[in-house]
C-alpha cells in the first residue's frame, strides 16, 4: 500500500510538468518503457541494488531508451529514485500514470480476457458493450485465455465484468 501511495505522488508529479497537449506523447513513453520493464525485470532489480554504486546505478537508468518522446522528465524520474532507492516501483508509477491521463482524457484501461481470437466485429460489439457498462471510452488490452472457456472477462483497476463461461459454470454447480 505504501509503495501505491509513493507511485501515486510520483506520477501526479509528472503530470504537473506536462501540458494536456502532450499526455498522448507521454502515454507512448510508457507504452515503450513497460513493455522494456516487462521484458527485462532484472533492469529494475539492478537500478534499485545496493551491490552498485550509486554512480554505476545512475549511469545504468541513463541507458534506457534515448528514442522517448519526453527523455528528459524520465532521465530526472529515473535519478531521484535511484538516489532514493526507489527504482523498483517504476511500474506501478507507469501504471499509476497512465490511469491519470487515460482518466484526463475520458478513458478507461481494460483488460479483455477472451478464449480465442475474436473477429473485428465480435471485438467492435463487446467494446460497445463495455463502454456502456462504464460510461467512458475504453482502452482495450486483449489476453487470450483458453480456460475461460468462451464469453469474455473485462477488468479495470477497480471492476471486474465476469460473463465467462467459466464463470457460469461454476455458478451453475453451486446451486
């Protein structure tokens, strides 16, 4: 919880020092640094290890992807919580980030959890039907997962719209 509430003023931080105008440039930022955070953990681990100097931990973050859109808010976040030995909860202030724009802006993050592959279509009618059932614009993150069997799972951070057939299933032997 505590490392929540940390991430929370991290990011509020960031978006003070962005106008409204550039969130889609810092959305694609955190686009290109989670999918680098996710495909390399061991990055965090090291930015954040008191077995390097700090010297070596700065010049480490320093390395991260010279192509971002708003480098120099990230090279400042990335020295302060290597400085504070802080580096390890970049993701949820990403993440925490990206729900405060995605928020600015009328959206909402979900995560689509379907069996297979859908058609465009299919996909066009469950977006629509997820959009009404929260009232915002939607930002769709597809995960096929075959144990659900058929029908669909949307989560955001704080709701979760169970129409699996999973789900029936089970409902269906408790009672």
């Amino acid at each position: 919880m505590k490392n929540k509430l940390v991430a929370e003023r991290y990011s509020k931080a960031i978006i003070g020092c962005v106008e409204p105008k550039d969130y889609n440039g810092i959305l694609c930022d955190i686009n290109v640094l989670q999918q680098l955070f996710n495909q390399s953990s061991n990055l965090a681990k090291s930015a954040d290890s008191l077995l390097f100097s700090r010297k070596n931990r700065i010049e480490l973050v320093k390395q991260i992807p010279p192509n971002l859109l708003f480098q120099d808010i990230w090279s400042n976040l990335f020295e302060i919580l290597v400085k504070k030995n802080r580096f390890r909860i970049i993701s949820k202030i990403l993440d925490d980030l990206e729900v405060k724009i995605l928020n600015e802006n009328g959206k909402i993050k979900v995560l689509l959890k379907i069996a297979r592959q859908q058609s465009d279509e299919m996909m066009a009618k469950i977006s629509v039907k997820i959009s009404d059932i929260l009232q915002k614009k939607i930002v769709l993150t597809v995960q096929i997962q075959p144990e659900i069997i058929g029908g669909f799972v949307a989560e955001t951070e704080s709701i979760s719209i169970d129409g699996s057939i999973k789900n029936n299933l089970i409902k269906l032997i408790k009672r």
